[in-house]
C-alpha cells in the first residue's frame, strides 16, 4: 500500500509519532522515503517492554512460563513479542529528524540520544516537554520545529 500512495511521488516525507514511530522504521527501512520526522519515537522496543516489565515486577522467566501477563496500567506484556524484537532489531538509513519532550515517560534521553547518534538523526528536545505532545505550548513547539526543519 505505501509503495501504491507513494507511486509518481518524488520527495516522500514521513511523520510518525510514539509507537507508530517505532512501527515505520520496522515496515518501511527499505522504502525510498526522502525524510522522516519522528515525535517522542519509540527508537528501542526491547528496551520498553523491559521498563514496562520492571513497572509490572514482572521478570524474564515468569514471562516466558506465562506467555502473556496483563499489567496493572493496561498493557499485555507478552514473551512472544518480546522475543520477536529481539530477533528483528531496527536497521534505520533514511535521513531523521527527532522531537523528544524533556518529560518523556516511555523513552529516556540515553536511548533516544544513542538512536540519534547511531543512526545520524537530528535531535531536538523540548524542555518542559512530554511523550504526547498535546498543550497549547506544546503544539507550537512542534509547528515551529517542523517548519524550521522542511
């Protein structure tokens, strides 16, 4: 479908947000996509569903005994996935730039910073800023991000 939309397009441009982020980069690496610009990306799944399985108490050997546990904040931890980024990491070329919200809950600095420095992204980050960019401020902060950086 995205090769079918992009079709006579010569200057393709992705923007993702959070997990969608992370899902384009694992669907689309090998897509003649011109620039991304991602917003509070998810850059490192495995390293999520680690911190989501240390907020549940939740360890590697009770997840993969259960398959899948159900968390208190309404996520479904599941070894099978777990096991599936593992063995499918993100191998990311396409030229990116990266909003990320100081606040962030589901993504440190540290992983968002290494992504950048790895993969020669672009790094802007938001101070007072959060994962969801949603307020007043914070919706002009990503106007004008975005209108410096076409």
């Amino acid at each position: 479908m995205f090769d079918e939309i992009c079709e006579g397009s010569d200057n393709v441009i992705l923007i993702a947000n959070s997990i969608g982020a992370y899902f384009a980069m694992h669907s689309l690496a090998e897509k003649r996509i011109n620039k991304a610009y991602f917003i509070s990306p998810i850059v490192d799944m495995e390293c999520l569903i680690l911190d989501m399985m240390k907020w549940a108490g939740v360890g590697e050997k009770e997840l993969a005994q259960r398959g899948e546990i159900k968390t208190d904040f309404r996520e479904a931890l599941s070894w099978e996935y777990l096991c599936y980024v593992r063995e499918h990491p993100i191998e990311w070329h396409i030229p990116t730039e990266i909003l990320y919200g100081e606040n962030d809950g589901l993504t440190s600095l540290e992983t968002v910073t290494a992504f950048a420095e790895r993969t020669g992204a672009g790094l802007t980050v938001m101070p007072d800023g959060e994962h969801w960019f949603h307020t007043k401020e914070q919706m002009r902060f990503l106007t004008k991000w975005l209108t410096e950086r076409r």
